[in-house]
C-alpha cells in the first residue's frame, strides 16, 4: 500500500518545502485534495488564490514524460482546442519541480485551479457524452496535427501494456473475489481481445495521442458553464475510440451505455469523421478498459475509489465479460 498516512505526510512536508519555487510565501496553505494515481494538493495563498500541485507516483513517469505531457497541454490550449487549465512554470522557469524524499525524486507539476463541481455520474447525461464525443473529436484532430517537440516521450497503450504481460497498472488475475472460473472466462476474453485489438491495427487513422482517462473525475463542469478537461497523466499513444471506453470508467454495467455510446458518437461526429468499423469496436475498448481498471483497483487498493468498488468490481467485470463474449460470438 502506497499511499499510507505516512507517505502521504511525507509528501506534504517535502511539497511544503517546494513551495517557493514556484513563489509561494510561507503562509500559503496546503491541503491534499485526492490520492489516485498520483497525490494532488491544492496551495491556497492569503489572497484567496488556489492552484493544484500534482505528485507524481513514484516509477510512474519520469521528467521527460511529464515535459512531454505539459508541452500537449500547452498546444491545445494554444489552439483553443479544449478548455483546460493552465500550467504554472516554476520561478525559474522549469516546467517540473522535484524536491527529494529520503533519497527519492518526486516530480511535481503546478496547474491553475478552476472552480466548478465533477458531474455526477449516478446519473450519466447522454448531453455530456455528446460534449464529450465533440471534444475527443476535437483533441484527435489536433493530435493528428501537433508537431511534437524534440525529447517528446509519452508512453504507448497497447494490449501488451494495458492487460498484457507488460500492463502498467498490474495484473487483472490480482483482483479480488475472483473464482477459478472466473479467471477462466477473463482469459477468454482477455485472447479474444488480443486478437481484435491485433486485427484491428494501429494505423494514423486509429491510433495516436489521446488523452485515456476522460471520465468524470476528471472534468469540471465550470461556474461559467464550459466542461474544462483535467488530468493529462495518462495520455500517451493509445487507440482514438479508447477515449469513449475511458469516459464510460467504473460505469461500464450502466443499463444507459448504448445510449451514451450513440451520444458520444454523434457528438464525435459533428466534428469530425468516425468510421463504421471505428464506432463498431468501441465495446471492445469498453472491455479492454474494463479489464484495466480491475487489475489497476487491485494494485491501487489504497485509493479511496479501490476501497469503494473493488470488492464488487471484479464479479461485474466477469459478468461483462460474459455477455461481451456472447454478442461477439452471435456477430
């Protein structure tokens, strides 16, 4: 378990000590805003200013990756491309601070805090999932274009490094409650995946920079009305539709799915073009997704969102995978 009290405290000194690089005074308060992937805190200054520090997990990413996700940033916003809020350099300038911790890097970034609430996805709306179809639209149009600068390194998601022998956020065979035959059917479906994912390629019409974790978590729904978008951590190199099966995350057994997929699809489509057979694999990323976050609440036990789901999250997923299997072999 990584993210313990201890931990955690040992963060927030080693990021109170950072503090002045970015040219906070000794009276700003720091408060931990949410532990995931990473440990984000929000810096409120006497003027009543906030922004979000985001530490960086360790063995995550390194300085270039996170150099690599900023300059992106940067471009769509340079674009007017999405909202999103901006990074905030260092004094000096430098795009990533690191400050130690016991003989341990962590990597901290600094982002412009935007006031508004995350939907709420109890209640998932298909006019979001249209917003959200048009903005996918929007940032793949832009991916397509954006000339990458020298040293850009993002990571590639693919089957070997979302539930492949090299997956990144662990080994879905880790979840609990899982029976022999369950981990019999995932495996089935985890081939059967492998082998559409294969069949279905990596070609620049399919493939390239995505954001990968555009659910609701990561939006804010603004004072002014605008949807901003947030968290960039995962984006890398990964299929376009697998932007749809992010957004549907923790939500993937919703009766509503096919209507959300028809919205974001529409959505999509009112920007940019998204063939048949694009829109047609879509449920395949929902279940390569799927499959993902059960081995991720596994290896991330600590986070309160793996507290809440993962005892029940596993049986779902086999479920899933069940009639996902069944509609496949009656295609």
């Amino acid at each position: 378990m990584l993210y313990d009290d201890a931990f955690t405290a040992r963060l927030h000194a080693g990021l109170r000590r950072a503090l002045p690089a970015w040219g906070f005074g000794p009276d700003t308060a720091l408060t931990l805003l949410t532990v995931s992937e990473n440990a984000t805190f929000v810096a409120t200054r006497p003027d009543g200013r906030r922004f979000v520090l985001r530490v960086g997990r360790p063995g995550y990413h390194d300085a270039a990756e996170v150099r690599s996700e900023l300059d992106w940033i940067g471009a769509l916003r340079a674009a007017h491309t999405i909202d999103t809020p901006a990074p905030v350099p260092c004094r000096n300038g430098a795009p990533v601070h690191c400050f130690d911790d016991g003989g341990e890097p962590r990597l901290v970034t600094c982002f412009e805090h935007v006031a508004g609430t995350a939907p709420d996805d109890s209640r998932p709306a298909p006019d979001r999932f249209r917003t959200l179809g048009a903005l996918a639209a929007r940032m793949h149009a832009q991916s397509r274009s954006f000339r990458r600068p020298p040293g850009f390194r993002r990571k590639s998601w693919t089957w070997d490094t979302i539930i492949g022998p090299a997956a990144r956020w662990g080994d879905w065979r880790a979840a609990p409650g899982l029976s022999q035959a369950d981990r019999a059917l995932l495996e089935r479906a985890a081939g059967q995946l492998r082998h559409d994912t294969d069949a279905f390629g990596t070609a620049p019409d399919r493939f390239g920079l995505i954001h990968g974790d555009m659910r609701a978590a990561n939006l804010i729904e603004g004072q002014d009305g605008r949807l901003w978008v947030i968290d960039f951590d995962d984006c890398g190199l990964c299929w376009f539709g697998y932007d749809f099966a992010a957004s549907v995350s923790f939500i993937e057994d919703d009766p509503r799915l096919p209507e959300l997929m028809r919205a974001w699809i529409e959505g999509y489509r009112s920007v940019a073009p998204l063939s048949e057979a694009g829109a047609a694999r879509l449920p395949m990323f929902v279940m390569l997704r799927r499959m993902q976050l059960t081995a991720w609440l596994a290896s991330h036990a600590e986070t309160p969102t793996a507290r809440m789901l993962a005892p029940r999250y596993g049986a779902g997923t086999v479920a899933l995978a069940r009639d996902w299997l069944s509609a496949r072999a009656a295609r």
